[in-house]
C-alpha cells in the first residue's frame, strides 16, 4: 500500500471546495501545498484559504507534484488524462483505518474516519470521503467517489467514475456500473447498470444519460 507519497510541495489543480479539502489534508500530513491552479478566470491572483492561485492548468509542466482537487468525476479524469506527465501521489487522512492488504492507486484522496478492509483495491484518483466504510473485497475503479458516511458491503464494484452519494449504501457483492449516480441515503440492493441515475430505498433507475 502506497500512503502520502510525496516529499516535494504540491501543486493542487483546481480550488473550489474540494481542492480546498485537500489542502488542509496535505496540511495536517506535515506537506506544503505550493499554489492552486483553476481555469476560473476570476479566481486568478486570489487567495483561496491562504493559498494563490497562480494560473490555469495551462501554466503546469510534466514532472511536477501535483493533486487533482476536482469532486466531479468525468473533469477529474479529463485533466488526469491531459497531465499524464505529472506525478500524483496518493493521500490518506491518518484518522483513516486501512488494512495492509488494501491496493491504492495514485492521485487518491482518503479522508478522516474511513473504513477499507482487507482485500480491497482503490483505484487512481478516487475519492474515498470521510467516514466511509469499505468492507472486504471491494474493488474501486479509476476516477469513482464515495461520499461521506456512504457503505459498501463486502465484495461491491464501484466501476469507472461511478458515484455513491451521501449515506447510501451497497449489498454485498453488488455493481455500480461506470459513470452511474446512486443518490443520497439511497440502498443499492441489485446491480446498477452504467450511465444512469439511481435513487430510493431501494436504490431504482430513474434516468439514463451519457
């Protein structure tokens, strides 16, 4: 397992409220958060919780440390993609609690009061938020997000940039298919298929979208 890996000052990429999450993450690990950089032409020169942003993703070369602060998954992975010659490390709350058999990939945020048990896999920029709870055998996809006080039972799938809103909850061994959207307080008790939005107790499809 890969924790907080990065000696160097980072530079956070985008700096709404997020990035700014991060940053106090980084903070509370003992680093340095460089600058933010946002394509918000308004946010330019301005400090964001005592940190400038210096410029736009434009103005970052390969090489850098840097951490995507960006909650929305599909423009996560667009940048990820974009900056493929950046470094990301991984960061990981130390109120976490992570077995040593837990896989994490790079450019992951873990915050404070998270659960991961043995066997469980998390991909490359993930968001794994506070006080979730991820039972053993789970596997996460590149780009996914849990959110606060979510649950997966044991053996769930989470696939590319899926999303598991605030307090809901997975049954054992089910699939949220990539890009899909399970609502707050939802429980998701039969697998989601990808693109679509689910809702409800228990967690139903009420739209599909691209």
């Amino acid at each position: 397992m890969t924790t907080n890996s990065s000696e160097k000052k980072v530079i956070v990429i985008g700096a709404g409220g997020h990035a700014r999450a991060i940053s106090s993450l980084i903070k509370i690990l003992g680093k340095k958060v460089d600058y933010y950089l946002d394509d918000d032409p308004d946010l330019q020169g301005k400090d964001v919780n005592g940190i400038t942003v210096r410029g736009t993703t434009k103005d970052i070369s390969n090489g850098e440390t840097a951490f995507i602060g960006i909650g929305r998954n599909f423009i996560r992975k667009q940048k990820a993609e974009k900056h493929s010659g950046l470094t990301y490390p991984s960061f990981i709350h130390p109120d976490a609690i992570i077995s040593p058999e837990v896989e994490i990939g790079t450019g992951t945020a873990i915050m404070a009061g998270a659960i991961i048990q043995p066997g469980s896999k998390i991909g490359n920029h993930v968001i794994v938020n506070s006080g979730v709870v991820i039972e053993h055998d789970c596997t996460l996809h590149d780009y996914s997000h849990i959110a606060p006080n979510a649950t997966l039972a044991g053996s769930c799938t989470l696939q590319e940039g899926a999303f598991l809103g605030v307090n809901a909850c997975m049954i054992e061994g089910k699939v949220l298919g990539a890009w899909s959207v399970v609502g707050a307080g939802a429980c998701v008790i039969t697998d989601i298929p990808e693109c679509c939005t689910a809702v409800g107790l228990p967690a139903k499809v009420i739209k599909k979208h691209e």
